[in-house]
C-alpha cells in the first residue's frame, strides 16, 4: 500500500512538472520566409484554410476573437513563447476562410523589455536584412497617454507581396508590448 501512494505522488509530482502536458512551442524566426523569398511562417501558405493552418501550428483556435468586415481573427495563448517570453499567437483569415496573417505578441516583463526587443531586431536583421525603423507617435486625449511605435519592416514583392513587420508598442515610455507579425498585402495596395 505505501509503495502505491508512494507511486501516485511521484506520477502526480511529473504531470505537475511538466504542465499537464501542455507543449508550448518555441516561436522560430528563422522560419519566416518560404523557399520562394515571400514572407510567411513555417509552411503555412498565404491562403490555406483554418484547419490546415491549425496543423501546421498545433493549435486549436476555438470561436473568432474579432470579425470585421475584412475577416476574421483568431487569438491562441499559452501555446508559443520565445526566450521564455509567453507569446499570443494571432491568425487572421479573410473573408472566404483563407490564412492573410500570423504573428506573435509578446508582453516581457518591464525588466527585461529592452533587451528582449534589442536581441529580436537582431536576430530578424541577421536573417532577413537590416531594416529602418519607423516612429509613429500619438496621445491618447482623453487619459494624455503618450503612445510610440518603433516598426521595423521587410517587405517581398517577389510571387506575391509580403511583409515581415516587428513592433515595439510603448504607452509614456514604458514597453507595453512587443509583436512579430508577417502578413499577405492585399492586391492593389
């Protein structure tokens, strides 16, 4: 009988140890790019329906977080980080279902924030290409926050147009978040 219980804790202690079993991936910034130069993440092509989008992550996206006239957003935490940093996957699908962008948001702690921005651009600059950055600056009248984003952009206009965006997002000089995003422009723009 004590070698049983003795046996349950131990089991019980690995399953708490290991997250019940959830995996979480790691967000891989190597894979951003297809064979073809266009930017798109892993093997999901621009177009491909939700399921097939769903295997190719491991995920499971559940009812849409956000629909607007343009589509369809899908929201997944808990199953990406990168550096131990948890990211928020996010999907969007057009209209008729088909996959248009993949990106990742990451919320490191204030300690860290920097740094963890510092190392992304480059790690994305030492595979893809140096890249500008753009500022956008606004304030938010009513509560006077200041809001900054510093974007860095790699865009493709080879098969198809694609863009590779990163995004420091900084509410009064605090970082409030930090996305990867790589996305299918739309036709005509």
């Amino acid at each position: 009988m004590e070698k049983r219980f003795l046996f349950v804790i131990v089991i019980l202690m690995i399953i708490l140890q290991t997250g019940c079993g959830k995996k979480v991936s790691e967000v891989d910034l190597g894979n951003l790019q297809n064979v073809n130069g266009d930017y798109q993440y892993k093997n999901i092509s621009w177009g491909s329906a939700m399921a097939d989008v769903e295997k190719v992550l491991g995920v499971s996206f559940g009812q849409a977080d956000h629909e607007t006239e343009q589509g369809t957003t899908y929201i997944v935490q808990g199953a990406y980080a990168k550096d131990g940093i948890p990211a928020v996957l996010t999907c969007e699908f057009d209209l008729a279902g088909k996959c248009k962008l993949v990106g990742f948001r990451f919320k490191p702690g204030a300690e860290s924030a920097q740094a963890f921005w510092e190392n992304l651009i480059k790690e994305l600059s030492s595979q893809y290409g140096d890249a500008a950055p753009e500022i956008h600056e606004s304030v938010v009248e009513l509560t006077q926050t200041a809001i900054r984003n510093e974007v860095y952009l790699w865009e493709k206009n080879l098969t198809i147009h694609t863009v590779l965006s990163a995004t420091k997002i900084s509410m009064d000089d605090t970082i409030s978040g930090i996305e990867v995003n790589v996305y299918l422009v739309p036709e005509g723009r």
